[in-house]
C-alpha cells in the first residue's frame, strides 16, 4: 500500500507527503532526534518522484520539524524552547555560560480554564483544566513567576506527580511521561505594572515594572499543548535582535 493511500487527495502530493510525515511523528513512528527515511526510500514507499519528496522535505525543513545534516541525513528536529525564555532574562553561571534557573512548584490543581487560556487550548471557556503555578529562581533569588494551564486529559500524569519530581524543566516531563512533544511556540511580549501578590512573589515593589510573555506551545501537528504566561522584573530584560 502506498504511503500516501490515506492523504487527503485534494492536496498536491507534496502536501499530502508533508502531512503523512508530520502524522507518523505525531503517532510515535519517529521520534525527536530519529533519523527519517531516505527520499529515495520515501520516493519508492510513496509513488511519487524524488523531487516531490525533496519539495515536502524542504517544506518541512523550513518549518522547523525536520533537520537535514550534511552526510548523515534528515531527522525530526528536537526544539529547545524550553530555554528560550532566557534570551529575554539572561542568567549565566560562573564561567559564563548560559544556565537554567531552578524551578519550583508553587501549586497545582483543576480549575476552570480562564477566557484567555481556553481559547490558546481549544477549550471551552469554564472546563476544567490542570493549572500549574511555578516559580524560577537564579539561587534564592526569584527570576520568573509562571502560570501554565494544561488541558487534563493530555496532562493526567501530572496531578499525582510530587512537586520535586517535576525538575528543571518542563518539556522533556511533559514528551517521557504524557507523549507530548512541543515543537513550536508562539509568544507575545507586554509590559505590566506588578500587583501587590506577584510583586510579592517576585520580591519587587508593587507596580513595578515587569515583563510578561504569553506563549502557546504547539505540537508537530500544530495543536496547542500549553498555555503559559511568564512574568519578570524589567530591570533584568533584555531584547535583541540583528536587522540587515
């Protein structure tokens, strides 16, 4: 049976290419980090000409879900964005190296989801959702104050999950214990004046300012797997970036 018997036939075949590729690694056929098959093997598998498998790959490639390495092949690219919040709060370790601030879990529960992240999840406004609250520290100090909602049925594992166990960071938890792999975010930066509670928590004055940044983290298949909202002290912001 051709690779490409279930594709959808309205979409050229290099669309229909793409969406068989990103199917299987959303099934678990492949992996973060797997090596997929050769275009030549994807070419006999699927019907289709070699170019046409190039086009889908490239497609691919472009959208960050796959990596092609010189001499070794093409393989399902792992994201770490996990880190990617410390471009904006940068945080380094004593040789200079760029580290990851420790994490804790402030709380957990069921809650109803809020408007906001309802919408981001593909939820109803009001259904239950796992609510995590989470604070990043560089030693004792605090660094950032987070908000994450995650859609239960996905995320089950996590409510009987100790605290200590959740560690540093949250992607690699979330692919090992509930198979979901984020692979894209978007993010929306604002700035904010502290209320009386997060000022608190962060140890800054009430209303000073900080930094918010909203993210929707997506899967392979671009389905929203989490919502999440950062807050950091401004003082300890920075925003680059090269324009040619």
């Amino acid at each position: 049976m051709s690779l490409l018997a279930d594709a959808d036939p309205r979409l050229s075949r290099y669309q229909q290419l793409r969406d068989v590729i990103v199917a299987r690694i959303v099934d678990g056929s492949w992996r973060a980090g797997d090596a997929i098959p050769t275009e030549a093997e994807l070419s006999r598998e699927a019907g289709i000409a070699v170019g046409t498998v190039r086009k889908a790959i490239d497609l691919l490639v472009a959208e960050g879900i796959l990596d092609r390495v010189q001499g070794r092949g093409t393989f399902v690219r792992r994201p770490s964005l996990d880190r990617s919040l410390f471009r904006f709060f940068r945080l380094t370790d004593g040789d200079g190296r760029q580290a990851v601030p420790q994490a804790r879990i402030l709380s957990r529960s069921r809650a109803p989801c809020p408007t906001e992240a309802a919408e981001a999840l593909g939820l109803p406004p009001g259904a239950p959702a796992l609510r995590l609250e989470r604070l990043r520290l560089d030693g004792a100090t605090p660094l950032l104050a987070e908000e994450i909602w995650l859609a239960p049925d996905r995320f089950a594992p996590l409510e009987d999950l100790a605290p200590d166990a959740f560690g540093d960071l949250l992607y690699p938890l979330y692919e090992r214990l509930c198979g979901e792999v984020v692979a894209m975010a978007d993010e929306t930066l604002t700035a904010s004046g502290a209320s009386p509670a997060l000022a608190a928590r962060l140890g800054l004055p009430a209303g000073a300012p900080v930094m918010v940044i909203e993210r929707i983290a997506r899967g392979y298949d671009r389905h929203p797997i989490e919502w999440r909202r950062s807050h950091g002290a401004a003082e300890r912001f920075r925003y680059r970036v090269e324009i040619r």
